[in-house]
C-alpha cells in the first residue's frame, strides 16, 4: 500500500526563459526605427521631401505590417530570435506592407518588391542575429 502520509514535492514545469527587460524594447524600437530608415532611405535615393509627413506616408504601411509580424509571431516572447520570429516578422512585413501600399493607392514595383525584400530582410533579421551573439558571449562571461 502507498505512504499517504508523505507529501510529494510539487511537479514544477520546466521554466521559460523570458527576454529581459531590457531585450523586447530593445528589439520593438529598433524594428520600428529600421522600417522608419528603409522609408527615409527610399524617399531620399528618389529624391523626394524628407520631411516626417512624407516619410511616415511612406512608412506606415510597413510599420502597420511589422506591429502585425510581431503579433502573429508572438514575438515578445522571444524578441530576437532570427528562426522563425525573425524570419516571420520580415515575411509579413514585406508581404503586408505591400498590400497596404497598394491597397492605400501607391505601387509596387517589382524592383522595389526585391529592394524591400533585400533590405528589411538585411534590417529585421541582421539586427536579431547581432543581438542574439552578444547575448549568448553576455551569458557565457
């Protein structure tokens, strides 16, 4: 017959590292200040106004599409992960902000499709990858 009299300890499950509190603003505002770049950038290599009217009329669709990648990612669970937060972060950034554009009345052309592509991908998934790396050479130290 088993011992009733003796407690067991309680189960615990395996605990979630959660980022810091310094790693999810971190990465939400370099998000956005990138996307904000990726637009001043464009507007200026097509010689257009750079005033903050015409480049967050450029940006918001992408911004709009990023804050949605960060939703469907669940992202602030782990903030700078490339695979597969990262990664779908930039897809539906891309994919979004280009249907916002078009949706809203600007284009979509295929260069620019492969430009923004390129770039966000370089932006969203580069600064994830430098973060992570000093993160882990923080944790080894």
């Amino acid at each position: 017959m088993p011992d009733l009299t003796m407690k067991q300890a309680p189960k615990t499950l395996p605990s979630k590292r959660l980022p810091s509190k310094k790693t999810l603003p971190y990465a939400i505002i370099a998000d956005v200040v990138l996307v904000l770049v990726f637009a001043l950038s464009g507007r200026s290599s097509h010689h257009e106004s750079l005033d903050v009217g015409g480049i967050l009329t450029t940006a918001w669709p992408f911004v709009a599409a990023l804050l949605a990648g960060w939703v469907a990612s669940r992202n602030w669970r782990s903030p700078v992960r490339v695979w597969p937060n990262g990664v779908c972060i930039w897809v539906i950034t891309v994919m979004g902000g280009m249907i916002l554009r078009v949706v809203s009345g600007g284009t979509a052309a295929t260069a620019f499709v492969i430009v923004a592509t390129v770039v966000l991908g370089v932006f969203l998934l580069g600064h994830r990858a430098l973060a992570a790396l000093v993160l882990r050479r923080a944790a080894r130290s």
